[in-house]
C-alpha cells in the first residue's frame, strides 16, 4: 500500500503521515529542550516517550503491521515508565527505543541505483537514528554500557533479519550468491566484535598503548574517532545494500547488516564520558569512511557482475528498476 492510499492502518490521504512528522519534530524540540536545558524536567522523558511511540508506529505501518496497536502500547509503556520513575523499567525502555531506531533506520530505506543515491540513503538511516539517540538517552538509562551495547546490539540484529527473512521470501530467496554475501557479512561481524572484545580483555598493555594513541590523536586533532563497527560494516553493507535492492532481492540480506550502524548511532550518547560533539563527530566520520569502503565494494560488484564500459553501465542503471513500495508505504 502507498502513502496515497494507506500506511497499515494510518488511514488515507498525507494527513497522518504529516501529523506522524509533526509528533517526531515537537519530540525532538523536547529532547533539544531538555539539553539545553529549558523548562521542566520532564520534559526529556516526554520527548522520548514522544520519539518511541512515534517510531514503534512507524516500524509497524513499514513492516505491514498493525501501527495503531504498536504505537499505542508503546506510548502506554513509556507513560508507565514516567509515572513510576525506577531505573529497570527506564533501561528497558531505553533499550526497546534503540531497537526499535535501529530497524526502523533500514527499513526506512529504498533501492539505491547509482552510488549518490545509496549515500542518500544512508544519511536518512543516519537521521533516523540521531533522533533515536537522542530519545534513547532521554529516558535517562541506568546501564552497564558494554551490555547496553550487545543487548542493544543483538537485538536489533534479530530484528532486522526476522523483517528480511519475510522481505527477501526465506531462505531460498538467497540463492548462492546471497548466501556467501550473509556468510561473509556474518564473520565479518562476528571478528569485529570478538577482536574489540579479545582486545579489551587480553590485549596487551603495548599494543593496546599503540592502539589508544591512535585513539587519542584524532580525538585531539579531528575531535572524535569513528566507530570502528559503523565503519567498516554498517554503513557499507547499507550502501550495497540499497545499491543491490535496486537489481536483486538479495539485496535486503545486505541491508540487514545494516543495523550495525544504526544501532552504535542510536546508543552513541548514552555513554556519560562522551560529549554530543564528540559523538556527532565519531558517527559524521564513521559514515564517511563508511561510504568510501562502501563506494569500493559496489564498484567491485559492477566490474566483476555488470557490464563493461561507461555506455553500458549507463543502460544497465537505466534498465536497475526493480519494484519496491516507496518510503513512506508498507514493504509488506
């Protein structure tokens, strides 16, 4: 269904979609407020019950799900968590609003034909999650921060593969090409977070001493270092993604990956040692170095599957129109 017609159950016409962005902008100018800080305490936990509800609503009209119930009991959740104000039901919360930002960032998204616009779609994912930082860290969380960030992270990871598993038709919709792309998206994944773990514990004082250095250089001189998993797999499966979606189904398994990004950037300010620069700056970077491994990686797609010649790439972009409903219009 489109937008024109209905969003699941958002009803006809742009009227709600219109109401939906003014609900995610007066919840942003709480989060803004609260910052700032302006006006009452409340007002950051009423922008994050804001943000949350508005996107739980979001995520359901996107995946063909039932927006008025999701939104609703997220709302009824988030009110609760207010009224009785204790740290377990504020980290849960904190925790459903990061998820939820997280898959929402993918599945906001839309097939890419040419690199320029799978950076255009990276931004909006990017966007999308900002906002949902600043709503996660709005509930005011008590966290272990390396838990927050698995749980966070697995989650979401769950999530997003369980909406493609129904967009990309199973398992057999991969066909092999697919399933070397997942199994090498999945090591990558998988080696990432064990080196930064193995790291963390065992490494040694010296090479760890070497690493920090490297750290702490571009924090002094660039003013934050990029997040290595938004790097060097979110943001670059993101890309491909969207550029291969708009060529082959398969192209959903990649974007999966997707939340690898997004979820760092939904969880980037619930760290208290980071500043909002800092962090804006981390994600500012690790998108743009993203996006050139991500320019690499579609360029050795093109030259190894699609055809040769400037010419020929050109009509191959032309005839890159496989059908997907747009933004704002459920996938499913």
């Amino acid at each position: 269904m489109r937008i024109g017609e209905a969003v699941g159950s958002w009803g006809r016409g742009r009227g709600p979609f219109v109401c939906w962005c003014l609900l995610v902008l007066t919840g942003l100018g709480l989060l803004v407020a609260a910052m700032v800080p302006v006006g009452p305490d409340l007002l950051g936990g009423v922008g994050a019950v804001t943000i949350a509800s508005t996107y739980a609503w979001a995520l359901a009209a996107r995946t063909g799900g039932r927006p008025v119930v999701f939104g609703t009991v997220a709302l009824a959740t988030g009110v609760v968590v207010l009224v009785l104000d204790q740290d377990p039901l504020r980290t849960g919360a904190a925790v459903m609003t990061c998820v939820v930002t997280a898959v929402l960032a993918v599945m906001a998204t839309v097939p890419a034909v040419r690199f320029v616009h799978a950076v255009r779609e990276c931004v909006v994912a990017v966007l999308i999650s900002g906002v949902g930082a600043l709503a996660t860290v709005g509930f005011e969380p008590a966290l272990t921060l390396t838990r927050f960030e698995y749980v966070t992270l697995g989650l979401a990871v769950l999530g997003s593969f369980g909406v493609v598993y129904r967009l990309g038709a199973g398992f057999h919709g991969l066909g092999r090409r697919g399933v070397v792309t997942v199994l090498v998206g999945s090591v990558l994944l998988a080696a990432t977070l064990a080196y930064a773990e193995i790291l963390r514990r065992y490494g040694t004082p010296s090479l760890v001493s070497s690493l920090l250095d490297g750290v702490v250089w571009s924090r002094e001189n660039l003013g934050a270092f990029p997040r290595p998993i938004e790097a060097l797999v979110g943001i670059p499966a993101l890309a491909w993604g969207c550029h291969m979606r708009a060529r082959r189904r398969q192209g959903w398994w990649v974007c999966a990956f997707g939340v690898t990004a997004s979820t760092p950037i939904a969880n980037a300010l619930v760290n208290p040692a980071t500043s909002l620069t800092e962090a804006a700056l981390s994600v500012g970077y690790g998108a743009v170095v993203g996006l050139a491994i991500g320019f690499v990686v579609i360029r050795l797609d093109l030259a190894f599957t699609g055809p040769r010649g400037r010419r020929s790439r050109r009509a191959e972009e032309a005839a890159a129109a496989r059908p997907e409903p747009r933004r704002t219009a459920a996938l499913l």
